[in-house]
C-alpha cells in the first residue's frame, strides 16, 4: 500500500470514528457532523494525501454526502467576495515577475543600498516589504523576485555551499530573506494568501478587520523587526564578507542592461500605486477590497499588460480558490450551527480567572509553537485561528485587538522550519545552511520577533485604541 493510501485510510478511519462518537452534551448532532468533516478536511491539508484542493473538494463532497449540507449551502463559498479579491490579486503579482518590475526595483535598492553586506540585507528587505501589499503568494514573491536577486548577489561574490564557501555571504543573506519574509506576510491583509482567510474567519465571529486597519496595527512592530532582523543577524551570525562595494556597480550596471521602463512595467506600477492607495482610502470612499483588486486586474488586461491566457494558466489561484472556498464555507457553518460558541465557552470556562492579557498570550506562544508540526500556513490557520479567536473573546479580550494579533502571528511562524511556508523550501534547498543551522536560527529569532510584537505591539496597540 503507498503512503497515498495510507494517510487516506487513516482520515477515513479516523472520520468515521469521530462521526459514529456520542455527540457532546449542549451541542446538536448537525454541529459535530461538519465539525467531524472540516477537522477531517483539515487533517487532510496537513497530511496532503493530494494537493490542497482536491482533498478541500473531498471534504465538500463528504459533507453533502453525509447530508450534513445541501449542495447550494456548500458551494456558498465561492461566491464569497474574499475568494475573488485573492484571486485577483495573485494574477496581479504575476505582472510584477513577467514584466521585470520586480527585479528592476530590487536592483535599483541594491545600487542605493549595497556598499555592504548590510546594506544588500535591507535593500533586498526592502524589495519584499515594497511587493508584499500586493502580493499575497509569498512563495511567488520570494521566489519570482527576491530569491533570483540573492542568487545573483550570491554569485557575484562567489558565496557558493557546493565550493564551501557559503559563509561568504550566502548564508547571511538567506536567513534575513527568510526571517523578514515572515514579517512582511505579517504587516499586510493581501501580503499572504491566509490573511483574508483569518479576517473572513474573524468576520464570522462578528469582528470586521479592515486593510488600513492590519496594516496600522503592524507597521510599528514589523518596521522594527525588519530593521533589527538583518543587524541581529550581521552581529551573531555575521558573513565573512562585509564591504560589498562592488555591488553597487553591479546593480546599475543591470538596470542599465534592462534600458528604461517599459510600457508592461508602468502599467503595473501604477496598478500597484492606485490599488494600495484605493484599499487605504476605501472604506471612505466606499469601495469594497475586492472591487478594488478586480479593478486592478481588469485594467492590466484592457491594457494588455497581462492576457487573459496568463490568467487561466495562473494555477496557484486557481488552486487557491478552490481550498480557500471550501474552508470557508465550513467555518461559517460551524459558527452558524453553533459548534465555535460551544467550544470556545468551555475552553474559556477552563481559562478562567486568568485574566484576558495572560489568556492572549498562552494562546499566542501555543500559536506560534505549534507551527513545527504545520507544513502550511494555511492549514494551520484553517486548525486553530477561529477557535483561538473565539477563546480570546470569551476571556474578555477586545474582539478587534485578538483578531488582528492572532492574523499577524498567523505569518509570524512562518520563519520557524525548513518546511513551515512555501519560501522555506526554495530558501533552505539552496544549501546555505544545514537542518541544524535553519531550525537554530529560527527559534533564536522567535526569542526576538515574539516580545517584539507582543510587547511593542502592545504599546502602539494601546495608543491606537485597539486595547
């Protein structure tokens, strides 16, 4: 038997067990059943017998099955509006990496910023950070863009693991790649494909989080990640290299190589601009996220910047449609048949008298921590994120506070493992650190990035009001 059929007979053993339990008191026997298919399904996404959306259509099917749902109640979620606005903007992104945007202005940071080691770790931070707005496929982001920029940096000076020479500056430079990552998924609703996952989960539990809104609460502690990052690195796991003046040339040497802008590269520059400008501005202007990134799509087509055959062969959100309607759907109806309000009150009776500040954090570390058993973020957001809100409510906390904390460390952990997102695989298979190194570094700057955002983020949390 493969390892297919294995995990595929485990979940359906394991489905069949939970189904055929004694339903818990105070709760009807309709809320169990989903609950028994979305933890199934989730389990599913974890274990990826299949890719994601086969197995998230696998559970769809079993719920109407089982007749825990009618047909039209399970399709309900793709025709939620946060589907179309990832969606959207995943064909967008696609703009910035065909039409050399990207690389363009990661060079042109370089050619600003390179004079040292340091100073190329910023420059290509600083790349992620300009993208990530409007990029919510960070593994697009990271490896269209930024990994192909470090590659070059890394040849440059002839950092290569296959020659031993991977502490020249490969390995430094990866790291910050890799932890800033994180943080940049984190500073942003459409900066990571889950964001708007969390925040329509946050929304069925009554608390409507805003772009501006994610976005104000962690500028402050993602700036000052992004800066303390890279200075960390350089102090306790310096490269060998530290003056890099030649890279500066190198860098404008290229954008001289790539001549002027061309047409392809406005027209997604100014989609960029007028996106992020409309998500600020648009709960003002009364303009709906989504409206805002179908505008932007639809203006690249017109302008033929990208063809509508790129759109269809845009397979990673296509995928992401499919799974992310599928969870979507569940969550809503096992808040609605009332599944989340039972779990979290015994939760929180359990967690009583602790205080909703102690509460908040326990459940932050666990968050955080529990991600080295998570090969996705998303399948762990799908595990964790509602309950976890709803148990943070049911302590006391401020329902916005909670639900924009728990969405930004749902990012936070992404910096843990070699398999904990998808830059972690592109990264870490590039040789510049051993499994030892990759997971040493990851929880020594969970040490740092953790008390920032709890303790920083705390403060600016409390002066916006949140709290």
């Amino acid at each position: 038997m493969s390892a297919t059929q294995l995990k595929l007979l485990a979940l359906f053993i394991l489905g069949a067990a939970l189904w055929f339990s004694p339903v818990p008191d105070g709760l009807e026997p309709q809320a169990w059943q989903m609950m028994v298919v979305f933890v199934t399904t989730v389990l599913s996404l974890i274990l990826a017998p299949l890719p994601l959306g086969a197995m998230a259509l696998l559970g769809l099917t079993a719920a109407t099955l089982l007749d825990v749902l009618p047909i039209k109640t399970a399709l309900t979620g793709f025709a939620h509006p946060t589907i179309w606005m990832i969606a959207a903007a995943f064909f967008i992104s696609r703009g910035f990496i065909t039409t050399g945007f990207g690389r363009r202005v990661g060079y042109w940071f370089i050619a600003k910023l390179g004079h040292n080691s340091l100073g190329l770790a910023y420059g290509l931070v600083l790349t992620d950070l300009l993208f990530a707005p409007a990029t919510p496929s960070t593994t697009a982001r990271c490896g269209g863009i930024i990994a192909p920029l470090f590659r070059s940096v890394a040849s440059a000076y002839d950092s290569d693991p296959e020659k031993g020479t991977q502490n020249r500056i490969g390995a430094f430079l990866v790291q910050c790649i890799f932890q800033c990552n994180a943080i940049t998924c984190a500073m942003f609703l459409t900066s990571m494909a889950g964001n708007p996952l969390a925040a329509n989960f946050a929304q069925e539990l009554g608390v409507e989080i805003t772009w501006a809104g994610w976005a104000t609460a962690a500028i402050v502690p993602g700036l000052l990640c992004l800066f303390l990052i890279p200075l960390v690195m350089y102090t306790f796991f310096p490269p060998e290299l530290k003056k890099t003046p030649e890279m500066r040339d190198i860098a404008k040497q290229k954008l001289v190589e790539m001549g002027g802008m061309t047409r392809d590269e406005i027209m997604v520059g100014i989609t960029f601009i007028g996106m992020v400008t409309l998500w600020v501005l648009g709960p003002t202007l009364g303009i709906h996220s989504t409206v805002t990134a179908l505008l932007g799509l639809v203006f690249l087509l017109f302008t033929r910047t990208i063809t509508w055959d790129a759109v269809l062969s845009e397979k990673e959100a296509w995928h992401t449609i499919t799974w992310f309607a599928v969870l979507v759907m569940m969550a809503a109806q096992l808040n609605k048949l009332g599944f989340i309000s039972w779990f979290s009150s015994g939760i929180g009776e359990s967690l009583s008298g602790m205080g909703w500040v102690t509460t908040v954090v326990i459940l932050l570390l666990v968050y955080y921590y529990s991600h080295y058993l998570m090969a996705s973020a998303m399948a762990h957001i799908s595990a964790m994120y509602s309950a976890f809100l709803a148990i943070a409510i049911a302590a006391g906390a401020p329902p916005m506070l909670a639900a924009i904390v728990l969405g930004i460390f749902s990012n936070l952990y992404m910096s843990t493992t070699h398999y904990s997102s998808g830059p972690a695989p592109i990264l870490f298979g590039a040789g510049y650190h051993s499994l030892q190194s990759w997971w040493k570094i990851g929880f020594v700057f969970s040490l740092i990035v953790i008390p920032i955002f709890i303790l920083v983020g705390g403060a600016w949390w409390k002066l916006l009001g949140l709290w």
